[in-house]
C-alpha cells in the first residue's frame, strides 16, 4: 500500500479538507472522525460548550460536500420532533376527496393513507433518507431525556427506524452521525457502546491563536495573541461559565472594532468589552480593573492567608 492510500495520509486530507472548511483540528481529532467514517460508526463528541463540537460538524459537512441535517435536542424531545410524523391532513383530505368522488369510486383502503408519501420527515428520517452523503448533527443529545436516548438506539446501530404501520425504513445511503454532549447529564452505557468516543477539550494556546488568525485574518497579531493569552489565564480562573472560542472570538473581533492593534494597557477600556467573554453576574462582578491587571500581566492569585497575602507568577 503506497503512502497516499494508506490510512495516515486519508487523515492528514481529511484534516486539511476540514482546515480549507475553517476548521483547524489536530491530528487525533481526525484521526477519530476518519475513523467514524471509515467504519461507519457514530462519533460523540463530549466537552464543555464552546470548545467547537458543533462547528467540527458543520466543517465536515462542508468539507464534503454533504447534505447537513441537524436535530437540535431538548427536554421533553418526542419521536414527532426527532422522526417523522403523519401527515394527517393530507390524509383526511385523501379520505375526503375519495368519498366525494362522483364516480362512487370506494373509499381509500386505511393501508392507502398508511403509505411512505403520507410520512413528514424530520431530521432523522430525513437523514436516513438521503441518497447522497450526508452529515446528521444530534447536537446536544445530553438535554434529551433518557426515553429518547433509548429511541435513538435503533438508529445509531443499523441507520433505520421502524414505523409501525409501514415497517422499517432503512438508509440506501448511510449517513456520519455526530453526537455531542456537554456533560449536564451522564449518558447510557447503550448509547455509548455504540459511538466512537473523543474528549474535546479546549484549545492550547498555540491552536487558540492559530483558529482566532484564521477567522479574524485582518486583525493586528499582537491584539491577536495578546488576547488569546487572557483568555487562556481567564479560563484558570474559578468561573461559573468559562469563556469558549467563541467568546474568543467575539471578544478579539470588538477588540478591533475598537481599532485596538494591542490589549489595551487601560483597564476601563478591557472592562468595557467584557460583555464578550462573562455571561453571568457572578463572573463579571468577580473581575474588577485590580485582577484584570494580573491576569493582563501573567499572574493569578493562589490565595489569602490569614496572616497575609501571597501570590505566583504564573508564565502565559
């Protein structure tokens, strides 16, 4: 087998076809989701929101070409959201124009109005459905409740669902299931079992940059780099909600509409744009212009004694 049929190189272009898609992923993640594909398995991926579970979907769905089916999950998620649904005044409507007919023609046999053309489709059956490639995003799958989780079973594991009037329906084109979760509840062993499993944590350093560069190319380096380094001391700190990407993101873009070419050395002016990166009351009210500075210049508080204060130097 020559290098550029082996499964390394498949890899390596599938990580560059995800980069030219605005997605920049190491070599495990797609390794992961080369292998997800390869074997036609459900990938889940699991982190905290804002890490970009969500959009590594998206990119694969645009790096491929393929048609992108979402199933947003909730609490309280029924089989008429998540499947398909009868459409019931069509079918009334069938029944009634039957009746009416002035040929006294017989009525529509139940089995007529029980047909495939009678089904609506919603986003998994509409996934399965496809006749070309296609990329089903159940995002957030942790907020549906367990008695969904166990619906999706039948569809995770051999790409069908069974109507009990019609019987199953299964996928002439199988599609790449992506499944992610924030970790608000524990998911099933079953559910588990049957999915390739990769922990996206947040960025390094490096990769935050290089992502924060590739999105917001007009952006001056310096504010670039000097901003990402805030992020990343903010996130040790003891946050209800830490800052993802995309806070990243948003944070940098004011940044320059601001027409900042550096982290402002003013700290009114950082405490003004937080609204970007601290989106509860607690977090904003924690990081006053004192901490601010520290964190600006690489150093966080390991905390207060009683008999004074001390304080390490923490290198960004």
């Amino acid at each position: 087998m020559s290098e550029s049929e082996s499964p390394a190189a498949d890899a390596r272009l599938l990580r560059q076809r995800l980069h030219l898609a605005g997605y920049l992923a190491d070599d495990e993640i797609a390794t992961t989701v080369w292998l997800a594909e390869a074997l036609q398995r459900p990938l889940l991926l699991e982190g905290d929101a804002g890490v970009g579970k969500t959009a590594l979907a998206l990119a694969l769905a645009r790096s491929q070409n393929a048609t992108l089916v979402r199933l947003q999950c909730f609490e309280g998620l029924d089989l008429a959201q998540a499947a398909y649904e009868w459409n019931y005044g069509r079918q009334l409507m069938a029944i009634r124009l039957s009746e009416a007919s002035p040929d006294g023609r017989k009525a529509v046999a139940e089995s007529d109005v029980f047909s495939r053309e009678y089904l609506l489709e919603r986003p998994l059956l509409r996934a399965i459905s496809q006749t070309g490639p296609c990329v089903l995003l159940i995002d957030e799958i942790d907020r549906a409740d367990e008695a969904f989780e166990a619906y999706l079973l039948e569809v995770l594991a051999d790409y069908q669902i069974t109507v009990p009037e019609i019987g199953t329906l299964r996928a002439s084109h199988i599609p790449q299931v992506i499944l992610t979760s924030n970790g608000t509840r524990e998911l099933s062993d079953a559910l588990r079992r049957r999915c390739l499993y990769h922990y996206l944590d947040y960025p390094t350093l490096a990769r935050e940059i290089a992502i924060v560069k590739a999105v917001l190319p007009q952006a001056d380096s310096r504010l670039v780099e000097e901003a990402v380094q805030f992020v990343q001391s903010l996130r040790r700190e003891d946050l209800i909600k830490i800052p993802g990407i995309a806070e990243t993101l948003d944070w940098v873009s004011a940044l320059f509409k601001l027409q900042h070419n550096m982290l402002p050395e003013d700290m009114s002016a950082v405490l003004g744009t937080l609204g970007c990166l601290l989106k509860t009351r607690e977090d904003r009210f924690a990081m006053g212009p004192d901490r601010l500075r520290q964190l600006v210049e690489g150093r966080k508080a390991v905390g207060v004694a009683e008999k004074g204060a001390a304080q390490a130097q923490v290198a960004v």
